[in-house]
C-alpha cells in the first residue's frame, strides 16, 4: 500500500525500501535560530588566521595556532564520563510525560537541532553509562517504540490532524562528546518544507564515499538495504536482535576503517589503494555513525549512516566568514597531513543535516510556538 511522503513527490533516503522507484531525490535541510555553537568561532578564528588577518590579537593568533595543530582539541576532559551523566546537565524535562516511562526520560535540550525535536535518554545513565544502541536491553528497546508510537498518536491527535507521517530517532556513535546513550527525536512533518519552521530541500544527495566499501562487507539479506548513504533494516521483516547485530558489525567495520586511517597517518602502513590515499588525506577529525530509528509511513527500520571521509574544499572556496550558517558547514580538520584537505564542508547529519545561528529569524518565533504546543500536549 503506497503511502503519504513527507515532501509530495519528493523522495528521501528514508523512503528507500519503501517504494520501489526513487525519483525527485531531496534532503531535508533546517536552520535553528538563536543557538550558539562554539564550533563556528572556532573555525572563523582557524580560518582568519590561513587568510593571515591582520586584525588578529596575539591571544587569538595563539588559540588560531593550537586549532592548526590539533591541540586545542586534547584538552582534559570536564567530566568523569559525559556531560549527560554529570549534574551539569542543563535541559527542560518533560516531567509528567517522563514520569510514565520505566527506562527512558524525554526533554527538550537547550541546543535543539530540529524543529519542535526533543531528546530521549536512559534514566540510569549515571550507573549503566551504556554507550550504544546494541547495548540497550529488549525491555529498553520495546519501551523506546511504544514512545515513538505513543508520540506520533498523540501529537497526531492534538496538534498536526494527521500530518505527523513519523517519528525519527538519531543516535550518534564513535565519535561523541556525550558518550552515555541519547536520541533526537525528530518529527516526520508532511511538506514542513511550507511550514515556515525552517527547513528547506536540498536538490542533493549527501553521502560518504566509505558507505560503498562498508556495503560490500555486508552479506546480503532480505530485509537489509544497502544505499548509497548507508544500510536500512526493515524491522518488521529482520528481528530486532539481529538487526542490531547487523548495525554492530557495520560499525565494526567503519572502527577498522578509521583504524586504518591513523596507522597511514602514523607511517606504520604505506599507502597501497587510491582509497587507502583517500583516508589518509580526507578522513575525518570526528567520524560518525549516524544510527536512526524511524517509524514511517507504516514502517519501522533502523539505519546506519557512516561519516568518515568529508568533501573538501580550498581556501578561496570558503565564503564569507559572516555568514554564520556557512561558518556552521565549514569545519577544519587539523588531523590531516595534507594541508589541501583541511578545509571540511558539509552537511551533517548526512541525512537529515542541520545548522545553527545566533541570529533571530522570521521563523524564530514559530519554532517556539510549536515547541510550546508539544509540551502542552505531553503534560
């Protein structure tokens, strides 16, 4: 049975699988106002410094040096384990709703990523400190969809009259700052392309050149997709244990990979492979797993998503050093021994990609609005 896409015609990866023919390919792009991510000065500094600014202070020519040489990011780490575990903590949790569930405590961060997103966390992170998805138990897992269920019902009923087409859940893996287990709890809005929150489509399709290798070590088997971005693993066809084990050995396969990155990069191996060339150049400072699980149009599966090696891009391709949203795509890789490849551009996540500004914007107060709404509906 053909169901409503998010985007009309429009298809996106988390369509894959469920319609046979994938045309009008687009990624859903957003912008949140007012957030402040110090990633952005960090690299605006980085990037003064390679055009040699002359307005640059002594303390920030230091800083500008410490980026270059990657130093600046192996300072102590704040926290016995993460922040999430730790008293500094800062969100809005939704008390009442929370207060339902056995496992899981849902909020709304005070960094949000996404249009009306909240985020979901174990509630005894500080004594299981569990890192990935595969370490979470059946029960922990059962309840983590009945959430989903539950949220896609409700907020269905009370506030989108039908137009909530899923609810999609990002964990991010390997390289974390927050190492104790956490999602993103997006809403699968129909056409919120027009809804003013935004977001905007994307005539692209955003994937990482690794997924390719990473697929061809996986057997084939019914119910596992392989894409261009990644893996997708029909749950109703694959059992939950076994797709988590599928999504382990994928991201085995990504750690080794990385691996290999930093024996090229530490001269214990010679490079043998134009790909082999490509890692050590190109790979990332902070690879990723972007592992999803999303209800959709009748549907539920779970992805993998690798972000390893970033497209590069030179000097004079940067842009203005203003633009804050261009400032958020932008990032510099002092990891790598190419100087040519140390300026990073891209979307992220691959899939579902999102920045973040400080400016206010038309649509600031309609984000607000919507979040305001959900909590009125979750109490």
């Amino acid at each position: 049975m053909r169901t409503e896409r998010q985007f009309d015609d429009n298809s996106t990866f988390f369509d894959i699988g469920i319609d046979k023919k994938i045309d009008n390919f687009a990624t859903l792009y957003c912008v949140m106002p007012q957030t402040k991510k110090k990633r952005t000065d960090i690299t605006k500094l980085a990037l003064r410094y390679l055009q040699q600014d002359k307005t640059l202070t002594s303390d920030e020519i230091a800083i500008a040096k410490t980026i270059m040489d990657d130093s600046f990011y192996k300072k102590p780490k704040e926290y016995d384990h993460c922040k999430l575990c730790s008293n500094k903590f800062n969100r809005e949790v939704l008390t009442e709703y929370s207060s339902k569930l056995k496992f899981w405590e849902v909020c709304f961060p005070t960094v949000p990523y996404f249009p009306g997103s909240m985020m979901i966390y174990l509630k005894d992170r500080e004594q299981t400190r569990k890192e990935n998805i595969w370490d979470l138990s059946s029960s922990e897992l059962l309840e983590l969809k009945k959430i989903m269920i539950d949220l896609k019902r409700l907020l269905n009923a009370y506030l989108f009259d039908g137009n909530l087409l899923g609810i999609n859940v990002l964990f991010n893996q390997i390289s974390k700052s927050q190492l104790c287990i956490h999602g993103h709890i997006e809403l699968m809005l129909k056409n919120i392309d027009k809804l003013n929150y935004g977001c905007r489509l994307l005539a692209i399709r955003n994937y990482d050149p690794t997924a390719e290798i990473l697929n061809s070590y996986m057997e084939d088997s019914m119910g596992m997709i392989k894409t261009l971005e990644g893996i997708r693993i029909n749950l109703q066809i694959i059992n939950t244990n076994n797709a988590l084990n599928l999504i382990k050995k994928y991201e085995n396969e990504m750690i080794k990979l990385i691996n290999l990155g930093n024996l090229l990069r530490s001269g214990k191996k010679e490079v043998s492979s134009d790909f082999e060339l490509a890692l050590l150049n190109g790979m990332s400072p902070a690879p990723a797993n972007s592992v999803y699980i999303t209800d959709y149009r009748n549907e539920l599966f779970l992805s993998s998503v690798p972000e390893i090696i970033p497209p590069t891009i030179s000097l004079n391709e940067i842009g203005s050093l203003e633009d804050e949203e261009n400032m958020y795509l932008t990032k510099f890789n002092a990891t790598t021994p190419n100087s040519d490849f140390s300026i990073i551009r891209k979307y992220s996540p691959l899939v579902r990609p999102s920045s973040k500004v400080t400016t206010d914007t038309t649509y600031s107060n309609n984000i607000k609005e919507l979040k305001l709404s959900i909590k009125r509906i979750l109490k």
